[in-house]
C-alpha cells in the first residue's frame, strides 16, 4: 500500500503509470444479497497505452472502467489516477468517458453538445470554438456542427461523442462498448479512425468490448476478464506494429493472439449456468 | 381519381330527399311566412344535383367545391327559410338538415383524402376541414332550436348568443378585463412560479421532498368549492381572493409534474455530467431542466384552463359587480341565458387562446422533444 503512495513521487517508470489497481475489489449490496462485481485486480495502465477489457457480460469490465471514472466506489484495494485518488482525477478533468450509447443532449446542435464539456469547465467563448473546431475535424464530423443529433446517423452520433470526450484534452480516454450498437461496416471504419485518433494525439485509451477481433485490432495490452467473481485472467502483450491497415486482422500473428485471447475467455468462463 | 365514387353519404341524402319530397310540406299550416314550393325545390336541387354529381369522376377538389357549395347554400336556404316562423318545422325540414349535413361531411372527407404538394394548399385545408367541421356544429344548433322551437331558457340559437355578445361588448370587456387579466394571469403567472421553485427546493433538500409533496397532494385535495368563500374572507371581494384560489389550484400540477420532470433525465447522462465534475446548478440548468422541460409544459397547459375555471367559480362566492363569474351567477338569476352564454362563449374562445400561446411556446421550446419533431428518438 505504501508503494501506491510513493509511486507519485518515485521512479520515472512509476510516473508513467496512468491507472494504477492493487487488490481492487467491489461489491454491490442488492436485495438478493452482497455480489462481487470485482475481486482482487491487480493492473497498471501506462501512458500512451491502448488497453482493451474483454470478457463475457457481468465480468466486471465496465464496473472497472466505472471505478477508474469514480462513477463507482471500490470496497477493497486501492486505485490511483495519475497518482490522485479517483475522486480527485475527476474533480481534475483528468479523463474523458465514452458511454454505450452517444448520449447527446437532443436539445443541443452537435456543436454545442461537444462544447458541453468546455462550458462546464468555463473556457472562454473563444477557446470553446476553436477547440470544438479542431475535435470535429478529428472525429470527420465537419459540416455537420449546426445539426441536431437526432438528424444524424448512429455512427455519427457516436463520433460526435467521442468528439466531446476529447474536446477537454484530458490525456486518459475511458471507453464503454462504444461501438456494440452499430453495425460491422460502421464499427470497421470507427475503430480505424479511433487508431489513426490515438497515434495523433497519444492519449491514454482504455477500452471495454466483447468482439475479439475488435479488441486484438485496436490495442497494444488485452486484459482477459471472468465473472463471478469479476477478475482478470490473462494479460496479452500486442504484437502487432502500430501501424495497422485492416487487413491485418488475416495475418496469422494476428489470428495467434486472437486464439489466446478466446483460450483465456473459455478458461475463465464457468459452464455451471 | 379515388374522391369521386360513390360514397354513402351521397347515397343517403338523395334518399333523405326523396323521402321529404313525398312528405312536404315542410312547415305547419301555422308558419305566418310558409316557405313556398319553389324555395322548397331549390333547397332539394342544391342537395340531390351535387349529391349526384359527386358519382361522377372528376378531380376531388371540384367535387368537393360543389358539395360545399350545395351543402352550404341548402342550409341557407333553410336557417332564413325559418325565420318568423318558429317551431312550425315538420319532419320533412329536419330530413333536410339532415340530407345537407350529409353532403357537408361527404364534402370534407373528400378534402381529407386530398394530398396536395403545395405547404400553402395542405395549411389551408388544416384551417377549412375543422372550420367546416365547426360551422355545422352551428348550423344544426341554430336550425333545430329555431325549427323546432326549443325554448329560449332551455338552449338559444347560437344567433342569438352572438347579437348578445355584439350588443354586450363592453360589459363583456370589462369582465374578461377583471376576471382573466387580474385574477387569472396574476394567479397563474404566482401559481406556476410557486410550484416550479417548490419544485427545484424540494429536489434540493431531501426531507422536504419527503414532508412537502404529501402536503402538496392534500393541497390539491382540497375543493375549490370550500376554499373560495374562505379565500374571499380572507384577501376581500376584490380580484386578490380569486387570484387567490387560482394559485391554489394551479400550484400543485405544476409541483408534481417538474418533480417528475427532474427525474426524467437518463442516468447516462447524469454520469456524463459527473464525468465533468459538473456541480449541482450547472448539472440542473444545461441537463435536468432542459430534459423536464416537456413535463413543465405539460402542467402550464394544464393550469391554464384550470386558471380559467377556478377565476370564474371563484366569483360566485362574492365579488364586485364585475367579472364572468359574477355575470354568470347573476344573469342566470335573471333568466338572461344569452348573456350567460355569451359568457361561456367568451370564456371558451379565452381559454383557447391562452392553451394555443402556452402550446405554441412549448413548441418552439421543446422542438427536440420526439413528439414535436414526430419522428425518430
């Protein structure tokens, strides 16, 4: 424990540490009774990282993701943020979260909704635009800044949602299944821009999926999860290089690591439900 | 063309026709100005010819142009045919009616079943469908009341209402002066505004939330008929005590529907202004507002006509000599139902402006809203 809090201060390995997890635990009291969401995780995310979660539902992936964001409190263990308590990286702006659905205000032009973020925090009406100018350019959504989300497609929707994620510059991304709602063609093209997003401006990604190939395209680190409780189960270090045009996912080093990573999903998984 | 076939209403009035031809005359013997033969005629013609007509196959549009015209120019002939000769209509004249309202709801089901291209064209038939829809509301009112001779107490002619309402004008003023711009905006504008920041209070503190809103729904409980004399004991005979009742009875929608309205938001975006570090204004103005914002209408469209009711119920229970409620509790004492339905009819045309701005607005507020848009979420 006394590690965590002088890691901050320590090392230069230890200040590359975005997210550090030592024996993190959660459970939620229901009505049926206490369940383990999380137990005994033990991970370090590093600066410049992407790093996937995969696992079956009720895993634990986005109940971690969750805890990282302090929309949810661990019961056990410790968690750091850049070296800050998870409460604090918030009231920090120290991340960026990207829910399952886009979750746009249908009241706000697209443009207004990615400022929303800016507005909150109170930059001046200058900086809010040129900031909204340059995360629409990143996210290709230029042109559409008057519109309303609801005229747009779910695709674009989410990239506008990924637009005002970054709209703040926090160095960390939190991401939730972004993608799990739209179709092949669609997920293809995002998780390229996504890639080209991450070499650009070198952020810090975390990302929950549960599609393989998804997460074995996108990420130098997949961490395995199981349910029941939820706790990781293997590590993969990435081989792939980082550039990575989309047909690589028929290269047989790609199809090795996805094989390890299905290996890992089937020895986590209990066959008793 | 689909508008131009044969429809049963058609069919029905040339029957109806028929059937009044072979039972004419259509007045008593003791009609003073019996209406004659040719007039008679006239009246079968305007409907059998375009009844017919309507089979043939032209455009929609001009079959309904000449059923409006027939339907229309019967009833004319009809409503002037009885004048001075009331209550002396036989079965034949009601046949009549019947036949011409017959051509008049052939008339605007045809011009529903139009789809014109133009927006100016689609507007216009959105106004002429209920405004005809309204007009024979009218014209079989003031027909059967004069043909049949319904007495005057029991329901006047609308004709008669709206020489009332002519000759009455400044009475009327006045009153719609006293009772909706004193104590019904003053009561609704308090109402609403009390209820609203009730509301947010509520939301903001816990235990009110937990002790308020079972008061508010014992408020809301209590009859508008006991509380008014205790209010005009209280705040006088003046419009106070009305504005009073007003804001009672407006308070409590307003309180329910925002406290529903602040919890409408989805917990994704409430986690999203989290993730912002958002405090508990900025999360209220720029996400919970906005998103209670069609719950918030919904209370000020309900309150405006219950503002309305309330002003004028009110009034009974002491007044000055002025306001609708006053008027309507005294006339009808006197037997002047005209007057008291002129009332009724300036108190409806009121409410519906006050509902239509309060609609409007929240239209042009809540333009996001899938029920406004009318379409995807």
């Amino acid at each position: 424990m006394l590690m965590t809090v002088n890691q901050a201060t320590a090392t230069s390995v230890d200040q590359n540490a975005v997210v550090e997890a030592r024996k993190l635990g959660l459970t939620f009291q229901t009505n049926d009774g206490p369940v383990r969401a999380l137990a005994d995780v033990d991970l370090t995310i590093n600066k410049g990282e992407f790093v996937s979660f995969i696992g079956p539902s009720g895993c634990g992936k986005t109940t971690f993701l969750r805890v990282i964001a302090d929309l949810e409190q661990p019961t056990e263990g410790k968690i750091s943020i850049n070296g800050m308590t998870p409460e604090q990286a918030r009231e920090a702006r120290a991340y960026g979260y990207v829910f399952q659905a886009a979750a746009l205000f249908p009241w706000r032009t697209i443009e207004s909704n990615v400022g929303l973020p800016l507005e909150i925090i109170g930059l001046s009406k200058a900086e809010q635009q040129e900031r909204i100018k340059r995360t629409m350019d990143l996210v290709n959504l230029s042109g559409f800044e008057k519109k309303y989300p609801w005229q747009l497609s779910g695709g674009m929707q989410q990239r506008a949602s990924i637009a005002r994620a970054l709209a703040f510059d926090a160095d960390l991304l939190l991401m939730d299944e972004p993608f799990g709602a739209l179709d092949e063609i669609v997920r293809d093209h995002l998780n390229e821009q996504l890639l080209r997003l991450w070499r650009q401006t070198n952020k810090t990604i975390c990302f929950v999926t549960h599609s393989i190939p998804e997460a074995v395209y996108l990420s130098t680190r997949i961490v395995v999860m199981s349910p029941r409780p939820g706790r990781v189960t293997d590590v993969i270090e990435s081989t792939l290089p980082t550039e990575r045009p989309l047909d690589i996912r028929e290269s047989p080093e790609f199809l090795a690591i996805a094989a390890r990573v299905r290996d890992g999903l089937r020895a986590g998984h209990s066959y008793e439900d | 063309m689909m508008n131009s076939k044969p429809s049963w209403q058609a069919g029905l009035a040339l029957v109806l026709c028929a059937v009044a031809m072979a039972t004419v005359p259509i007045l008593t013997a003791e009609a003073t100005a019996p209406m004659s033969s040719g007039m008679t005629s006239l009246v079968v013609g305007l409907i059998a010819l375009p009844a017919v007509a309507s089979f043939a196959m032209f455009s929609g549009l001009a079959s309904a142009a000449v059923l409006f015209v027939g339907a229309h120019g019967a009833a004319w002939l009809l409503i002037s045919g009885i004048a001075g000769n009331e209550g002396t209509a036989r079965m034949p004249y009601f046949l009549l009616l019947a036949a011409a309202w017959l051509l008049a709801w052939r008339c605007v089901a045809v011009l529903s079943a139009i789809r014109p291209v133009s927006t100016q064209v689609r507007t216009l038939l959105r106004l002429l469908i209920p405004a005809i829809f309204g007009a024979w509301i009218l014209i079989i009112w003031e027909a059967v009341t004069r043909g049949a001779g319904v007495p005057f107490i029991l329901l006047p002619p609308p004709s008669a209402i709206a020489a009332r309402i002519g000759n009455s004008l400044p009475i009327l003023l006045a009153d719609v002066r006293q009772t909706i711009f004193k104590a019904v905006l003053f009561g609704y504008i308090v109402g609403c505004a009390s209820g609203f920041a009730v509301a947010i209070l509520a939301d903001r503190v816990p235990f009110l939330r937990k002790g308020l809103l079972p008061i508010g729904n014992m408020v809301s409980a209590l009859p508008i008929i006991g509380v008014a004399p205790i209010m005009v004991i209280w705040f006088g005979f003046e419009w106070q005590s009305k504005a009073a009742v007003v804001i009672i009875m407006t308070f409590f929608p307003m309180l329910v529907n925002t406290v529903a309205g602040l919890a409408a938001s989805g917990h994704m975006e409430r986690d999203l202004m989290r993730t912002y570090a958002s405090n508990y204004w900025q999360t209220l103005f720029k996400l919970r507002l906005p998103a209670a914002a069609p719950f918030i209408f919904n209370a000020l469209k309900i309150n405006s006509t219950l503002a309305l009711i309330g002003a004028i119920v009110a009034e009974f229970f002491g007044t000055p000599i002025v306001g609708m409620g006053f008027r309507i509790s005294t006339e009808i004492g006197r037997m002047n139902v005209d007057m008291v339905w002129a009332e009724i009819a300036v108190a409806a045309l009121a409410g519906s402006v006050f509902y239509g701005v309060v609609a409007l607005i929240e239209r042009a507020t809540t333009f996001w809203h899938p029920s406004v848009r009318g379409g995807r979420a």
